[in-house]
C-alpha cells in the first residue's frame, strides 16, 4: 500500500525528486531556453502534444513544473501551471472559459488590483464581470444568465481577512454548471483548501505566503480535475476540436488534466505568462517551511488583533480569528487551522490618522505586498484600492479610515509595541 503523505513531508519532496544526471537532492535551476530533442520523430510527437517533454521554457521549464507539481499536490488537484503573477494566473484561469460577450461572476471583496482588472481590463477581450455581495446567495444566482462563464472569490479576502462560504458558494456553483475559481492566495493549502469545498480552480499569487520572503513574483493555477468541460457546451476551448492541434478535443483526450494541459499547450504559448525558473525556485524553498510560517503567522495574528480591539483609539478589527467576528464561525470549517494573519484595523482619527500611523510605524513595513516574514502595513484607500470609487472601496473592505496589516513573524510583543508607538503619534 502506498503511504498517504502528511502536509509537512508533501510541502518538502512533492515534485521534488533527486537530478537523474547528477543526483542533486534539491531541485536544480534548469536556466534553460531550449532542450534538444532526441530525432526528428521526438519533437513531432511533442508539438502534436503526444508525448510529454520540454520543447521550450515559455511553455515549460523542469524547474517550474516542480514547483507546478509541488502546489497541486498540496492543494489536492489533479494539475497545475506556473505563471509569472497573481494576476496572470486570473487572466491564465479565464482564458480558456471566456469569449467575447461572456462575463464571470465575482465577489465585491476583492483585492484592488484585482477589482480594477475585472472592471476595465478584461473588458479589451470583450469580457465583463458582475460584482455581487457573495453574502447573498440569492443575489448570487440571480447575477448569472446564459452568458457567465465562471463565479470567482477570494477564500480569505484582501484586504479585510473576511472569509468566503465556500461550501454555499461551490454548492450554487455546481447547480449551475458553473466553475468556481477561488483566489486562496491569503489563507495557502496549509489554512484552507478550496477544492475539498468544491471549487473547480484554484489560482495564487505565489509572490506572497507560498515564497513567504518578499523575493520574487509568480502566480499558479491548480486545476481540481472534477469539472466535466463538455457537459454543457459552454467551454468549446476545450470541449471543441482545437485548430491549432488539428483537430484535437483537449477534454477527450487528456480527461482531468485537460484545463492543464490546455493552459500549457495554448495559454503559455499565446500569452506568454511564463513564470522564470530563477522565480520557480526561490518559491519551492519557500514552500518547504510553509506549515511552520503559517502558524506562527496566525499565532501573532491573532494576539495582535486582540490586542488592537481592546485599544480605545481604535474603531474595529475586521479579523476573522476574533470571537467578535461575524465571519468567525467560518473559520472551523473552511480555515479549520486558522483565520491567516491579514486583517485591518479602523482607526477613530480617520483617513488623517491612518497616514500618520503609516509615517510613524518604525518596525512595519510599508509596502504594497503581504504574506512577507516582515510585518507590512498600507493605506488601502489612497494606495492598492485608489483607483476604486468610494462605494467599492467600502465593499471591498477599504474604507478611508481603515489600515491593511499582514502579520509577519516577529517577537508579537514588539509589534505591538510599534502599532503603540505609532497610535498614540497618530491619535495625538
């Protein structure tokens, strides 16, 4: 019987195995453009897609496909790609199921950057999407029509740490026939694993907890394997004879690996979203201390925000991890190990005092990331969520008055003692 590996011993050797030409134990950087192909015989069969191999490192690097490999694994799909950044990965995941005249479905709590991605970006491809409270399940199924081609959240959101139903969400999606593509960027596998509740993608910004040092960009996409693509009709991409590979039905041929195969094959090749190997590896070192980092993150997490609630110069604490949380009841069942270390904080001086806090912060640092080993703050109103009007910030859960904290890994008592500091110059 083979042995059902734990988390911690996946996070080390999932894709992970020694060079065969040298014996290397750690994953080498394959700092490669091109491989040499064996005969003429060889490279048809990999360009006619019957034969797995390396042709060329836009579409896959041996590096990269480790890392591809080592993040499935954890997240328990049945594939998936690597991409040069958290939004290529959305753009990456839509690619195959959108077409012009067709929308998704997203939540309002959104990161910034991804609101305005969805608002006017994808709008060039002749895509649209509609923003729902997905609170309101009713609203929800209400927002689909014959058009929608996905439904798209954030497990635990950005920046306000609230937390998806994700089992209500999936639910609504099955029965509609829908994909449900889960942004889990905030919460990692190690917190919350969006397939087990249903999802049908899973995309990260592997920038953030995944490298977990502030080092190197990236994204992934990690296919579940469970939707049927030709069922409805709806994903002729890759129900459909694709021209490009004359004639070849991507989810006839390659079955629960077809969205995977698809976003390598067409994805990679057109778009050009490829992520460095240089990138590929700083991201699986990372990834082999995820479960320790992660919990010390949400340990601090939590008696800092703690802490903060009972501060008379603040306002409110959105994090979820809080008894007083309306989301708390949430955690147990989707982030059962906990509620991730990004949350914000309302400060009674308003918009004023959330500059001066930001100024006078000395062991924070200020940035437009999170999930780094360093505690960060930001503005998200005049910041990461600038471009949105002030209706969408408040939905997004950036309001004027209000500060973005990712937690790091610091002694907690000296984060504390620099968000005092920093209040009581901000609330003189």
């Amino acid at each position: 019987m083979t042995r059902r590996y734990g988390f911690d011993t996946l996070q080390i050797h999932a894709g992970a195995r020694p060079d065969p030409a040298t014996g290397a134990r750690q994953v080498p950087i394959y700092q490669t453009t091109a491989y040499v192909f064996r005969d003429a015989d060889h490279a048809a069969a990999l360009f006619n897609l019957q034969e797995v191999g390396y042709i060329y490192s836009r579409l896959t690097n041996p590096t990269v496909s480790a890392l591809a490999e080592r993040i499935a694994t954890l997240e328990g799909g049945a594939g998936g790609v690597c991409c040069s950044s958290g939004h290529a990965a959305q753009i990456m995941a839509l690619f195959p199921l959108m077409g012009p005249g067709r929308n998704v479905v997203v939540s309002t709590r959104l990161y910034g950057g991804t609101v305005t991605q969805f608002s006017h970006t994808i709008r060039r491809f002749g895509w649209s999407a509609k923003f729902v409270d997905f609170d309101d399940l009713g609203a929800l199924e209400a927002a689909v029509d014959d058009d929608t081609r996905a439904i798209f959240c954030e497990s635990i959101a950005n920046p306000g740490g609230y937390i998806t139903d994700l089992p209500a969400v999936a639910k609504l999606a099955d029965r509609l026939g829908l994909p449900l593509i889960v942004d889990n960027t905030s919460a990692t596998p190690y917190l919350c694993r969006p397939i087990e509740h249903g999802a049908t993608l899973v995309v990260h910004s592997t920038t953030k907890y995944l490298t977990g040092n502030g080092t190197v960009t990236g994204g992934a996409i990690v296919d579940s394997g469970k939707f049927d693509w030709s069922a409805s009709g709806k994903f002729p991409s890759l129900s459909d004879p694709e021209p490009a590979y004359h004639g070849l039905k991507f989810h006839e041929t390659f079955g629960a690996l077809a969205f995977t195969f698809h976003s390598i094959a067409v994805g990679l090749r057109d778009l050009g979203m490829t992520m460095n190997p240089q990138a590929a590896h700083y991201t699986l070192l990372g990834i082999e201390t995820l479960s320790l980092r992660m919990q010390r993150h949400v340990a601090n997490a939590v008696k800092v925000a703690e802490w903060l609630e009972k501060d008379p110069r603040i306002a409110r604490v959105t994090y979820a991890g809080l008894k007083s949380s309306p989301y708390h009841e949430r955690v147990a069942t989707v982030c059962p190990k906990g509620a991730g270390a990004l949350f914000t904080f309302a400060l009674k001086g308003g918009y004023e005092a959330c500059v001066k806090l930001v100024n006078a912060l000395e062991l924070f640092s200020h940035v437009a990331n999170l999930g780094d080993t360093r505690s960060l703050v930001i503005h998200s109103a005049s910041t990461t969520h600038r471009q949105l009007t002030e209706e969408q910030q408040r939905a997004a859960g950036a309001d004027p008055d209000v500060v973005r904290v990712s937690i790091g890994l610091e002694d907690p008592d000296d984060i504390i003692a620099d968000l005092d500091q920093a209040l009581t110059k901000a609330s003189a």
